[in-house]
C-alpha cells in the first residue's frame, strides 16, 4: 500500500508497473486493473483491464490518487500482452524481400532528396537523429527532434506512388 503517489516519483512508480493494482482515489473511488504506465509530469495512472476481444483503459488523474495497492505480478503471457496491446500493428506478414525493397525505395527517395541516410541492419538511419524501422512508412519513424521527425514523415508522404522501385507494393 503506497500513500503520497504523486510525492513518490518516476523511480519509484516503476515499481508499479506491469502489476495489477488498486487504486484508492478521492471520494472513496476504487479502480482496479494492470498498471501500464504513469504520466511523469501529472502522476496520472493508466490502468488496462482485459476484456474479451480487446482491453479497456483507465486513466486516474495523479492530483486524485491516495493509495495504490499492489494486488499480484504480472505473470510472462500477461507482461507480453502489456507491453504488445496498444502498440501499432506492425505489418510482419511482409517477407524478407518486400522489407528489402522498402527500405532500398525509402533510402533512394530520401538520398534523391539530399537527406544523409544510412542502412544499419534492418534500420535506416538518417542524419544521425532519425531512425526509420520496418515496415517504412511515416509512422515507422522515431526521433527525439519533432522538427525533423515531422520533415521526414512528410517527406516520406510525398514520395510518388509511381515509383518504379515500389510499384505495387503498397508502401
């Protein structure tokens, strides 16, 4: 049992995580569910609940919680389902060769258009800050700089679908 939540801290929310949890909150509320993750800046808690087909999410604002109970761990199949539930589909089902030709258009097209890019395994790298994984669409980019994150999303977005080296392919 955990009183003063918000005093608390991300180091010691971590303790939380991936834990099915009560969650005391003002006027005598009570929310149960597996604690996926806690907002750093409000202390806010997400809690998920699984549901026949899919899963429910839960947010308690942190001003509102007073206790937080550890109910049990996280069993493996349980963790997985935390961690993969909300995460975008990734488009596995593409064979070796597909990914291949993706990554050789998208790094074609961002050389054509004088952005530096490299291939680092099944990453391309670009300008140093700026990683795109499989299956290499806009929302496969990841970037700590939003500037050049949104720039190479966008730029990704214009590339002609009529490019011969993915004609059909659907990227």
């Amino acid at each position: 049992m955990q009183c003063g939540w918000s005093l608390l801290g991300p180091l010691q929310w971590l303790r939380y995580i991936n834990r099915e949890v009560k969650v005391r909150a003002g006027n005598d509320e009570e929310h149960r569910g597996w604690l996926l993750t806690v907002d750093p800046v409000s202390a806010s808690v997400v809690l998920v609940n699984f549901r026949k087909g899919g899963a429910s999410v839960q947010v308690v604002m942190g001003h509102a919680v007073e206790e937080v109970e550890v109910l049990k761990e996280a069993d493996d199949e349980t963790a997985e389902r935390l961690r993969t539930t909300f995460l975008p589909q990734r488009t596995l089902s593409l064979d070796p060769v597909e990914l291949r030709r993706r990554r050789g258009a998208i790094c074609k097209w961002l050389q054509k258009n004088r952005i530096p890019v490299e291939e680092a395994g099944e990453e391309l790298r670009v300008a140093g800050v700026l990683i795109i994984m499989a299956p290499y669409r806009p929302e496969d980019c990841c970037s700590s700089n939003q500037i050049i994150l949104g720039r190479i999303q966008r730029l990704i977005q214009t590339r002609p679908e009529t490019d011969p080296l993915t004609a059909g392919s659907g990227v």
